[in-house]
C-alpha cells in the first residue's frame, strides 16, 4: 500500500518577488524505509508544487535548492510552505 502527500513550495527573494525556473529538491525520511528524493520546479508565480507516492507516510521532508539545505518539516497533506531565498 502507498501513501500520496501532496504540498506545494513558494520560493520567493528578500524582497517577497516569487523565484521562477528554481530546481527545489525534496528528501523524505520514514519510520523505517530508506530516505527518497523528488525534485520539482517553481513555475512563473514561483511556486513547486509536489505530488509524490510513498512506500510508507514519511515524517519529514528536507528542502533543498542546489547543495543548500533550506529546512525540515512535517510533510502535511495539502500544506503551502514558504522559502525565502
């Protein structure tokens, strides 16, 4: 049985102006399977939106944009995450 999460990502500058054309990565880490990856693209409002199966409900995701880490949290159904960038 897999499990659907579904969130999206905002990226936007110091400003507040949305980021366009941004690879955003995403690590998942579960109770007991090992860690997977998804990688989405912020469209021209600046925002990634994922849909990812999983072999069990993760406990978090780890954003990422190129080799910077950009933070962990719970991956939440239906969530709208910000990131400043």
């Amino acid at each position: 049985m897999s499990t659907v999460v579904s969130f999206a990502v905002e990226v936007v500058d110091g400003e507040g102006i949305p980021v366009a054309a941004l690879e955003i990565g995403a690590r998942y880490r579960y109770p007991e399977a090992p860690r997977t990856w998804s990688s989405e693209h912020t469209d021209g409002e600046g925002c990634a939106r994922f849909r990812d199966s999983h072999i069990e409900r993760p406990v978090e995701v780890c954003f990422f944009v190129g080799d910077d880490e950009c933070g962990s949290f719970a991956p939440v159904d239906g969530t709208h995450f910000v990131l400043e960038m």
